[in-house]
C-alpha cells in the first residue's frame, strides 16, 4: 500500500524497530529507482554527514548546478537554498 519508495523505506523500519533488528544508531540509505547513476562516493558522503553529527537525522545530496533540460525537467527533483 505504499506510494513511494520513501514510504516503502519508512514501512520497512517500522517493520525492523517491532522486531529489535536495528540498531538505535543504523543510518538507512534510500536510494530512489530514479537515481540509477548516482555516484557511490555522494552516497558514502551523505553517510559520513549522518556519522559526524549525531543531531542529524537525514541527509540529502544536491548539485549546485545543473543544464537547462534538466532544471525544465518537472521529473528532476529541485533544491531551494
């Protein structure tokens, strides 16, 4: 019955917490379907961001700068600063 893959993420944790199979600390990482060519050393940063500030509860990677098609695109997620 989930939406999206982030309420499938979401779904899956509650599911992990019941049954005491994650740790207090784990960081979970939801990689989207439509992000096949993201690269692992964004992914790897994004997890070093969550480990070195223990305030954090997630974390997200953005470009600064991308093509006009792209930034067009209503498919392509964009970041407000």
């Amino acid at each position: 019955d989930c939406k999206t893959g982030t309420d499938r993420v979401h779904e899956a944790i509650n599911y992990l917490n019941v049954r005491h199979e994650l740790a207090p600390n784990a960081i979970v990482v939801n990689i989207q379907g439509d992000e096949p060519l993201i690269r692992s050393e964004h992914i790897d940063t994004a997890i070093h961001l969550l480990e070195i500030d223990a305030n954090a509860s997630m974390s997200t990677i953005a470009v600064a700068e991308m093509d006009e098609k792209l930034f067009l695109n209503p498919n392509i997620v964009k970041v407000v600063k």
